[in-house]
C-alpha cells in the first residue's frame, strides 16, 4: 500500500496498476506520492497515454474529430480531454476540468483514468 494512501485509495492504485499492466501502458515510473496526494503532475501522462497513445486508432479518430490535443498547455490539454468526453462520449465524470488541475481527488482522478483505459 502506498504511504498516505487509505484503504479504498489503495485498492483504487491497484486497480489504476491493472489497467496499465492490461493496456501493456509504457507511461515511465509511477510517481505514487503524486498520484496519491491528487498531484495532477502524476496524472497527466497517464491521461496523455489513456486519451492519445493507448490506441493508434482513436488518436486519428479523435484528431478527425477537429479535437487539437498535441503540443497543448496541461490546462488546454485537460480541457479538451473534457470536452470531448462530455460531447463524443456522453460521458460525464463528477470531477470538473479544474479539479483535474488541482492538487486533491485522488480517487477520483485515478477512477478517471481507470474509465478512459478501459475505453480504449
């Protein structure tokens, strides 16, 4: 179990690990104190992975789309990331855009990338 982390958070780590190991994800180290603590810097190459390298296929289908998510700020990256799932996918998550962005939600920001795995 991570360092802080409580049961629930734990078992949502182990969980986040899976999914990885299943999409056979090259995401480098994972920073546990981040991803724990809801540091978006530990989530943002996940959900770069998740969103543009997990699947070759939805990366063009997502750029055929109009949806510019390359060479994006974290903030313009998050925000179509959002976006797209609210529009393309009918896809609501209870986090916002800005929370993504702030330290916190651990869990839940794990639960979204967990959600986006396995839709790839």
């Amino acid at each position: 179990r991570a360092v802080g982390a409580s049961p629930t958070l734990s078992a949502s780590l182990e969980t986040l690990r899976g999914e990885l190991r299943r999409a056979r994800g090259d995401v480098g180290p994972l920073d546990l104190d981040a991803l724990v603590s809801g540091d978006p810097a530990g989530y943002l190459p996940l959900l770069h992975f998740a969103v543009l390298k997990l699947s070759k296929l939805v990366a063009r289908w997502i750029t055929e789309l109009g949806y510019e998510l390359f060479a994006k700020s974290d903030t313009r990256f998050v925000e179509g990331v959002f976006r797209l799932m609210r529009t393309e996918l009918n896809f609501r998550h209870s986090l916002t855009s800005k929370q993504f962005l702030t330290s916190g939600f651990a869990e839940k920001k794990m639960l979204l990338v967990v959600q986006l795995l396995r839709l790839g």
